[in-house]
C-alpha cells in the first residue's frame, strides 16, 4: 500500500456524551459535534452505544444515522439487543467490541479466537441489514486470522498498550522497549490482515503526541480517535481539534 495515501480519520464522539451526561442535560449534542467534526473533513463519525448507556444513546444513533454524510461506525458488544438495534439503524459499519460494566474505557481487544463459532453466526445476521462488520481485536495472528474466518470485511487493530502512560514503567529504558515492542506488533499485524484482504484500522488511546509511528504503518487504512480530539477540543473548539489530528495523522503518514 502507498503510504501516500492519505490516512482516513474517524472521530469518535462518545465523550461528548460523557460531558452531556455528566449532568443529565441536553447538551453538548454528540450530534453536532458530529457535524462539525465532518465540516472538519472527518472521514467518519463513530460511537460505542454501550449496555449501560453511560454516554452515547439510542436517540444519538438515530438521529447520525439520519445525519451523518460520510460514514457511521457503530461499535457495540455482540448481544441480542445491540443486533436488533443495528438491524433497525443500519449503520454503515458495526465494530463488535468486548464490553465489561466495570471497566472506565475499553480493555483489550475482543477474543474472536475463543468465540469464532458464534460470532460467525452474529456476522452473518449482521450483514442482513448491509452493515459492513470489523472486529476490534490485539494485533495477534490468532486473532486477524479468525476474524477473517467470521465473515468480518474489517478489523481495528487495539493501540493500547502502544499507548501506555511513562509513569507505568521503572525506567525510560523499559518504556522505550515497551512501545518499540508494541509498534512491531502493530505493524507486523496490520501486514498481515492486509495479505488475506481484511481492511485495517488502529484505535484507543490514541493522542496528538503518540499517533506519528502509527499512522506510519501503511497498511492501516483508518484511525478512529475520540478522547484525545474531546480533550483538545475543549480549549480549542472542534473543527481545529479535527483538523489538527488529520494535520498529525498526515505528517505521519509521509515523514515518520
């Protein structure tokens, strides 16, 4: 792949909700950041409609899929309830996520490995409402591999633990190894789904500072960043916070 192509950018905007939420109001709308966000050239809107509802609503997927002019990507868990959801919205792509009530954000990436069986069921079922399906999984062979066996057309590859805190670690030295390590992974497992025709993307944790060695990867096609655009956007406004991580995402694409 040419790593002139310019990397795609999906802008998530769940923690518009959370501040929306926050105090059970009525804004900000995750909606209008979405159009913002696109007037931006965002390349797509992506939510997570999670089982406890603590950002994003039922109302919010309605009204972008009715709003939305490039793409929206729905990530939800594998449930009964989020399919019948999907079957009714048609979003364009549905990423199936692991989904734990406990957990802050997003912990790791889904065992399709483990779940191979059923989920190829769930594709299946997917599918019939013309929703493309990827899968958000660790950049394991394992993983890519049975994804692509479930019927999935993409995967979003889990940045993570590239993207953990220096202060998690005894020394820089061992930082360093850590995300050197990671990157590889990253890389090597983006190859690889690329070589048996799934489409790659690459999210969480993602920021301004981290996202250069990773949009360097040519074989990923799309980034799907929330948190780090909210935050930035909160001082100043969205349509710069978008237009600086496409800036950043390019400047890593060409010269990292």
């Amino acid at each position: 792949m040419d790593r002139r192509i310019r990397p795609r950018l999906g802008v998530n905007v769940d923690h518009v909700a959370t501040i929306r939420q926050a105090r059970g109001s009525r804004y900000p709308d995750p909606v209008a950041a979405a159009v913002l966000a696109e007037n931006a050239g965002a390349d797509q809107i992506t939510v997570h409609l999670r089982g406890d509802r603590r950002h994003i609503q039922d109302r919010d997927v309605r009204i972008l899929r009715e709003t939305v002019k490039t793409r929206l990507n729905l990530e939800m868990a594998a449930t009964n309830e989020m399919l019948e959801i999907a079957l009714a919205t048609k979003p364009h792509l549905v990423t199936l996520v692991p989904e734990n009530r406990m957990e802050r954000t997003t912990e790791g990436g889904l065992d399709v490995a483990g779940k191979q069986e059923e989920l190829t069921v769930y594709v299946e079922k997917l599918k019939t409402c013309g929703a493309h399906v990827s899968m958000f999984i660790d950049p394991d062979k394992a993983q890519i591999d049975a994804s692509k066996a479930t019927g999935a057309e993409y995967i979003e590859l889990h940045t993570g633990d590239f993207c953990a805190d220096r202060e998690n670690f005894s020394s820089v030295d061992e930082f360093e190894k850590t995300i050197e390590r990671e990157l590889h992974k990253l890389s090597q497992g983006a190859e690889h789904a690329h070589d048996i025709g799934l489409r790659v993307a690459a999210g969480h944790g993602l920021t301004y500072e981290n996202v250069a060695p990773v949009a360097a990867i040519p074989w990923i096609e799309e980034f799907n960043i929330g948190h780090s655009i909210v935050a930035h956007a909160v001082l100043v406004g969205f349509e710069r916070a978008v237009v600086e991580m496409i800036q950043a995402l390019e400047r890593g694409r060409l010269h990292w």
